[in-house]
C-alpha cells in the first residue's frame, strides 16, 4: 500500500493507469502511421506537440476514472465491462476531436486522432483483459465471507469453488443455528455467528459479504451490514453473485421484488429499435443468399420420408400473442399421434436428414420468414408452445417449513401459491428467437428440471439483454454450428 499525501492508495489502481498511459503512447505512433499511410515516424512530430499530447491522455484517463474503471476488482474480461471499456475510450476520442480538431483550434489532424482512437480502443481493451486474466486469479484474490450456510448459501459457495479464475475465495461462513457453528461445510467452516461479524471480518481481512439469508434477517444485522459496507467491504446479495458468476439467475432464491429492484426487462428503447432494424437487415440478406439451400433441402426431406416439406406449429410470441413457427420438417409425419412431446436426445422421431438439419441448424432457415412478419428476432428466447407454457405457469401450492411458534412441529406450511416453474411467464416479455443465452449455454430441456435450468438463462438474457451479449450469442451459435457441438 503506497501513500500520496499521506492518503493510502493501492499500487493497483497506478499498475491500471500506467498500462492505460503506455497503451496511449503506442496508439500515438501506429494512429499516425495509419493516417499518413507511410511507416516513418517524423520524431519532432512529437516534441512539436508534446502539450496537445499530454493532454489527450489526462483527458482518456479522466473518463475512465469518471466511468470507475480504475476499480482494480473489475473483471475486465467480462462483456459488460469490456462494452464500458468502449464506450468510455470512444467518448474520451469525442472529446479529444472537440478539443483539438475543431475549428479555430485546429492542432491536430482529425485523422489521426480518429486512427489514434481506434487503436486506443483495442490496445486497452487487450491491456485491461490480460490486466484481468492475471491479476484476479494470482494477486487480487478477495476473501468472501458468506452469511447464512443454508441452501441459499451452500449453491454459491458451490459456484465460487468452481469458478477459480473468479479472484473469489470463500473464507467462511456465519449462521446463527448454533448446530452448524464450528462445522464444515465442503471444506470450508462455519465460524460463528452473525453477531460477530465485525470480529470475523477483521480477523481474517474480508473483502465481501455475501447476504445468503433467504428468511427474516437477525436484529441489528442490517445496520451492521450497512456500517461495514461504508467501511469498504463491499456487500452483495446471493442471487446478483450467482447471476454474476454463472450467467443465469437462481430462481430459486429471488422474488418479483428482486427482480422489479434489479430492473428486468429496463426499458431500452433505441437497442430495441436498432435490434429490430438489424433482424430486417439480416433476414433479407439471409432469405437472398439462401435460397438454393432451400432448393436442396426440400428435396432431401421429400425423398427421405413421406410427408411436408414444411412443419408449422403455433409458438406464443411477445405478451403471449400466438404465432405460427415454419421450419423444414425434421421429423416423421405424424411424430406427435400420442400427444404433445418433448424432443429428446437421440429421437426415434427424427429422419436421418432431419438430423443433419438440426446438427447444422439448417432447419430453422424458414423462420427467417417469422422475422420478417415480427413474430420471432434473430435472438431471444426459444418460442414455446402454448400446451407447455399452460402447464409451467399452473398454480401450484408453495410449502416451507414452520418457523413460527404456532406452526406444527416439524411440519411443512403453506404460504401461497406460485407457477409450477417460478416466473416462467417472464419469457414472454420480450420476442422469442431462433437463438438465445439459453440455447448456446444449455442444451436441449426435455425434463421439467430442465427447463427450469434453461428458464435462468433466458432470465439473465431478458435482465441484461444489449448489443454487446447479442454479439456474444452469435459467436457462440456459430461456434456451434461449425464444430457440430449442440443438439
């Protein structure tokens, strides 16, 4: 720990700023060369402008420092923060065009600072990641103190465990029921109380709180959860570290005033219009460069079995509004005789050139048609039928267990009712997809458990849905498709 005029101040944040400053300093040359198109470097080009210089990177370095982006606990390799990383460099680039390329002060070529911005970007984008990639798993490790060692507090341990790379090491857990204090915990020990959270946040140098306490909170624990946190132990609750780590969110563990607090489905409206923009875009592209796949693959399906060449089934879009779904038919006619079915691995029902079909996902190219009427996007949730979306949203009975004087002994009570699968009528708030976070992170849900663990992927995507997870959806549907991996 340094100090600057007797203020304490991490070596971290200055590591980040100087890497920040030298990737500067290499944007300088490379944005010159570029703009000029010559690789000589006239040297007094720079002791010429030395001043304007400097300048331009105090003024890349206050932005990111405004953006909070010298906070050395980032994970800088997480899509969020590299989208932050941008959007600051490319403001921090505005300013800098403001300042020095407009007229009367016209210092610098607008060309170079333009090819200077661009290669600034991408030079902190690497510098920020390897930053990340390194630091977090072997320097900047924090130690987590986890309140609460039930269900709740027990899967985020799980996860943290798992995640080695996180910079996250459980260091303890604290509860109150007097039966689990001094055991452990898979390897990790309950060691007290909630009433010695100060003792123990001090003896074994905390870093974060997590809340993992699902019912009535202890007296006072609140207050002291506040005093720390303004102490600088930062505190989080158990559902934004799970969504955090593992990409979903536990439904499990949250309620409509979690997900109301947290801002689902937040109103954006211009990535909205863009999206639907690009989905026109793509889709009209799509539907004239494809079309003599269509060609063959309408013959391979009729010379393979009897029966359409096209499968439509009525999915439930957007608010619940009905849609009819195309796609070329994968399977053999009449495949649903007995009834509404899940498809499974390995199918029975599937054709041989339905298989290749759904390997190469060649089979969804007529919902490009969907896309253009409105009904579907490129990216989303997976459009579900109304059968199946009935049953998860059913009322069933939700039991816990008595924790009151007046409930019985050992007894599980009723407390209200909730859907089958919690919060599944959340998938309707936005358009259904061809593809989605839940389709490249999961793979088919042919169980009720299933779709329950698929539900928490289309919740993370409906709270955080942006350009930039779009992008990161793409790749991995590409990916995909490509080295044959998913069902």
């Amino acid at each position: 720990m340094l100090k600057l005029l007797g203020v304490p101040l991490s070596i971290w944040p200055l590591t980040l700023l100087t890497g920040d400053l030298v990737m500067f300093g290499l944007s300088v040359p490379i944005g010159y060369c570029l703009s000029r198109r010559t690789l000589e470097i006239p040297w007094f080009f720079l002791d010429v402008f030395i001043t304007p210089l400097i300048l331009m990177g105090l003024t890349y370095a206050l932005v990111l420092y405004v953006a909070n982006l010298y906070d050395h606990y980032l994970d800088f390799r997480r899509l969020e923060n590299i989208s932050t990383i941008i959007l600051s460099s490319l403001i921090g680039t505005l300013l800098v065009v403001i300042m020095f390329t407009l007229p009367p002060r016209h210092v610098l070529g607008r060309g170079f600072v333009e090819w200077q911005g661009v290669i600034f970007v991408w030079l902190l984008v690497l510098w920020r990641f390897s930053f990340s990639a390194i630091a977090l798993p072997m320097r900047l490790q924090r130690k987590v103190l986890i309140i609460g060692a039930g269900k709740a507090g027990q899967e985020i341990h799980t996860i943290i465990k798992g995640r080695t790379n996180s910079g996250l090491v459980v260091a303890g857990f604290l509860d109150d029921n007097p039966q689990k204090i001094g055991l452990s915990i898979d390897g990790t020990p309950v060691l007290g109380n909630c009433s010695q959270l100060g003792e123990v946040i001090t003896s074994h140098r905390i870093g974060m709180l997590v809340m993992a306490i699902t019912h009535s909170n202890p007296t006072g624990l609140l207050n002291n959860l506040v005093r720390f946190s303004l102490m600088g132990v930062q505190l989080i609750d158990m559902p934004s570290l799970y969504e955090f780590l593992a990409g979903k969110i536990p439904t499990s563990h949250i309620s409509d005033v979690w997900l109301l607090i947290h801002s689902l489905n937040s109103n954006k409206v211009y990535y909205r219009h863009f999206k639907r923009i690009t989905d026109l875009v793509l889709a009209s592209l799509g539907l004239a460069l494809t079309w003599p796949l269509w060609v063959l693959i309408a013959l391979a399906v009729k010379l393979d079995s009897t029966g359409p060449v096209f499968f439509g089934q009525e999915r439930l879009g957007k608010d619940g509004k009905p849609f009819r779904i195309l796609k070329f038919r994968t399977m053999v006619n009449d495949a649903e005789k007995c009834g509404p079915q899940f498809a499974c691995h390995r199918d029975p029902r599937i054709t041989r050139v339905g298989r290749l079909l759904r390997l190469t996902r060649l089979d969804e190219l007529p919902q490009l048609y969907n896309i253009l009427k409105g009904d579907m996007s490129f990216i989303g949730p997976r459009p579900e039928r109304e059968v199946f979306i009935r049953e998860f949203q059913q009322a069933v009975p939700e039991l816990r267990e008595g924790r009151r004087a007046s409930d019985p002994h050992a007894c599980q009570v009723l407390c209200g009712y909730k859907e089958r699968i919690p919060y599944y009528s959340y998938r309707l708030l936005v358009k259904p997809g061809i593809t989605g976070w839940a389709q490249v992170m999961h793979s088919y849900a042919a169980t009720l458990e299933e779709t329950k663990e698929k539900l928490q992927y289309d919740l993370y995507y409906i709270k955080n849905m942006s350009l930039l997870l779009d992008l990161a959806i793409l790749l991995k549907t590409i990916r995909i498709v490509l080295f044959g991996s998913g069902r």
